[in-house]
C-alpha cells in the first residue's frame, strides 16, 4: 500500500507598515522614489549614527497584535541579528529575539473543509534591509537603501497549515485585518507584505515533524500557492527515492513553477543574536492599550454585519464589497449621501469592477468619489439621465474624474421630454415596422420591447422610457383600432 504523506507549513509574514517615516529615522518611506534619494547615516549605516525608535511604529504593531488575539508583552526591546549581505548597510539588523512585542495569537480561517484556528507564535518588529537590483546585461547588482530601515511587523505562525488552500486563507485573513486596521496597504506586488514558507512532509499518523525547508521570493498569492503545491511535490519524490531532504533556503521561479537552492538555512545561533545597545527598552502601559481596544476600527466581519443589516445587502453582496477596505468605504460613504445602498452596491458590483478590470485598476486606485456617484444615483432615479446615459456618465467618472452635472450637460445627455419629438419618433418606428405591429397585434407580445428599442434608438437614448413606453402603447391602441 502507497505511503500517505501530510503536509506541515507554518508562514513568516513580513508586513510594510504604513508610516510615513522610517522606523528608526525621519526618512521618507514613499514607494517608487528613485534609488537612494530616501536615506541618512542612520538608515545608510553610517558608524556612530543613533537610532530612535518611531511610535508610530510601536502602536501600529500593537494594533496588529490586539487584532489578531495576541498577548502582549508591557516590556520589551531590540536585539541586533548580525549578518553581512550587501543590502543590510549595518551588517546587522534590528529585530526582536528574546521579548517579541506580541505572542500567542491566533485567527480563525475559513475554507471549503470549515473553519479552523491557526496559532499565531509571536510578533516582532523590526528594519527591513536594502535592495539588490540585478543588471543582467551589465553583468552587476546596484544597491537601493530606500527601503532599508522600512518598519516592519513580522508575524510568525506555528505550523498549523495543512494545505495551499489553508496558506492563502490565512494571508487573506491577516491582509483583511491589517487594511481594515490601516496599518499597512498590504500590496504584494509592491513587497509592503511578503510571506516565506516554512514546509515539511511526514507520513500520515506521524508526530515527528519532517525536514523543513524556507521557500522565499513569494510576491502573490497564486505563487504562494504554486510554491507550496511544489514543494510538497518535491519533498515526496525525494522520500519516496530513499534520499534526504535538506534543510534549506530555496528560491521560487513563478516562470518556471519551481524551486532552486539558496543556502542552507540558518538557525538563531548564527546569527549571533545580542540586545541593542543603542535602543532603550519598550514599555506599554494598560492605558495605552485600552486606547488602542476602544479606538479600533470595524474589522471586515462586522462591516459585513453592518452592510447587511443597515443596507437590505445579501450575504454576498457584503462578502464582496467588504473585500477591499476602500471599496467598503466607498460604498459606506455612497450609500449615506444617496440614500440607496442598493443602488450603491450594483454600481460598485456591476460596472466599477468591470472598468476596474478592464483598466486594471486596484480598488484602492479608483478615483471615483461618493460625492459624484451619490449625485449619478439620484439623477438616475429622478429620470434626469436614462440608464443607458449614466453608464457613460460612470465611465467618465472612473476614468477622466468628471463632474456628473457637467458631463451631462456638455454631452447633451439629459433626458429629451419633448413630446412633439417623441411624438414623431413614434410615428415613424410604427411606419418603419408594420410586419412588427401586426405581430403584436396578433399577440407576440415581446415585439413591444423590440418597437421600445428602435423608439429609444430614435431618440439617441435620451428619452424617458416611462414616457416612451405609454405613448407607444397609445399609439399601437389606436393603430389596433384603425386596423
């Protein structure tokens, strides 16, 4: 019989957080500024350059822990993890070994098996390192310290996953949670959270944990999942031929769906961890927290509550709104100016995602604001502008930001009343469409949608169709009569 192997994975979150300066310095921490425009000798490593700690920082993981049910440590401090890498200027980073900020936490995940806890064992802040960028042609790597000295949270799992499909509900919950709390934008594809792997295989019954490996440069979650899915592969194949699994550092390649060999993966002795000198101890009072408890936003399960109940929306209607923490907030805000969230909701389900999608757009980029999409509501519902005008009007919204008023106004979109126009664009679809009529006279009663459409296209979609609807019906009554 065929040995059963089950899957061991625990995940090292590396989370950007969203303060303006860097942790231990007043240097700007802009995405996309230009290569080390964003440093100074204390980020930069110069020798002799003192460190202070951002409180920004220190609430911003506390917010982090109390959210994700972590106990929190009212002392704590900074270690220096020495290695030398061409991006770490200092030749060691500040991190937190001994006394974390945070530990013994944990979210609860949802997936197509039911809900599960997964432990969360600690919490720790720390610097991020450097850049290398790799000039393939020049046949050299240049180094970037913008980034070195970003605060971050790394927030380290125990090894309670099973499967690919619990690893992406797990990040998908800490990435919910931490955008609701504003701590961090959470953009994978901008490195502000990376996660690395930490995966075993052993026989199934089995309480020994296998060999571990570390899969690193994971930066989506469909790599994330191809990376576990390959490795658990890769492991296998390797038991299944008699042969070792090392305990490395491996490299993911998303082209070619596999894994390489970086360096054999290191324990904490090896990096010869001390406290640091320069940083005094962390101290948080109860008061604090109780501030940061009571002050904490609504997470996305209770803005879900909240859609569902305050707006008539379904289950899912919330589910999808609430995915993003901006388009939560568009809606929220759409929803009380107008008055409809119903309303609101189709307009940000229906055509924002599929302009989003066609545009490529991430919610948190679409420039459309509830002041202008409240007011497009309402002139639809006072049949001020037709259904088919307003999906125009959006797209401008979306994409040029135009003023719905203005928009319609030089557009010449507002809807015609003129009834004398009306009266003869009618005239002149019934005269077009007798074999139509006689149809509809002989019962066919979908040719009125039909005869509706060519009226409306007459009017070049400017006109009421409560309007169009009653005169065509008047007229296809007098014409039944001379008939």
């Amino acid at each position: 019989m065929a040995k059963q192997y089950e899957t061991v994975i625990g995940l090292e979150v590396h989370v950007e957080l969203a303060t303006r300066t860097k942790i231990f310095c007043g240097c700007s921490t802009r995405f996309g500024a230009k290569p080390n425009t964003q440093t100074c000798p204390v980020c930069a490593g110069f020798p002799g350059a003192l460190p202070v700690l951002n409180k920004k920082v220190l609430e911003y993981a506390l917010s982090a822990g109390l959210a994700l049910n972590c106990e929190v440590n009212r002392y704590s401090r900074f270690d220096r993890k020495n290695y030398f890498y061409p991006d770490n200027p200092q030749n060691y980073q500040i991190s937190q070994l001994y006394l974390p900020i945070c530990h013994d936490g944990w979210v609860e995940i949802d997936t197509g098996a039911g809900k599960k806890k997964i432990r969360i064992h600690e919490i720790h802040m720390e610097e991020d390192a450097g850049k290398l960028i790799h000039d393939e042609w020049g046949e050299c790597s240049l180094v970037d310290f913008n980034r070195s000295g970003v605060p971050l949270i790394e927030i380290v799992s125990e090894p309670d996953m099973r499967s690919a499909d619990e690893v992406i509900a797990y990040l998908e919950k800490l990435r919910d949670i931490l955008q609701y709390l504003k701590v961090s934008d959470c953009k994978l594809q901008e490195g502000s959270m990376r996660a690395d792997v930490n995966l075993s295989v052993r026989e199934v019954g089995s309480e020994t944990f296998g060999v571990r490996t570390e899969m690193k440069n994971l930066n989506s979650f469909k790599a994330i999942a191809h990376a576990v899915e390959g490795e658990r592969e890769r492991q296998i194949e390797l038991l299944e031929e008699g042969k070792a699994v090392l305990q490395e550092t491996r490299r993911w390649d998303e082209n070619k769906e596999s894994s390489r060999p970086m360096r054999s993966k290191e324990d904490a002795k090896d990096y010869r961890y001390f406290p640091d000198p320069d940083l005094p101890p962390v101290t948080v009072s109860e008061e604090w927290l109780n501030k940061l408890r009571e002050s904490r936003p609504m997470l996305r399960e209770e803005r879900k509550q909240v859609f569902a109940e305050q707006y008539g929306l379904t289950e899912y209607d919330a589910s999808v709104l609430t995915a993003s923490v901006h388009m939560a907030a568009l809606f929220e805000e759409t929803a009380k100016r107008c008055g409809n969230g119903r309303r609101a909701a189709a307009w940000l389900m229906g055509e924002a995602m599929r302009l989003m999608k066609e545009d490529g757009l991430e919610p948190s980029e679409l420039s459309l604001s509830p002041e202008n999409l409240a007011r497009l509501i309402r002139l639809e519902e006072e049949g001020r502008i037709t259904p088919h005008s307003a999906k125009r009007v959006f797209a401008a919204m979306v994409r040029e930001g135009a003023d719905p008023d203005h928009y319609i106004e030089e557009n010449g979109l507002a809807v015609v009343r003129d009834e004398a126009a009306l009266e003869e664009a009618v005239r002149q679809v019934l005269a077009a469409n007798p074999g139509s009529v006689e149809e509809f006279r002989g019962g066919k009663e979908k040719v009125f949608s039909f005869l509706m459409g060519q009226v409306m296209r007459q009017m070049k979609g400017k006109a009421d169709a409560g309007q169009v609807r009653e005169m065509l019906q008047a007229h296809l009554g007098q014409t039944e009569k001379k008939l």
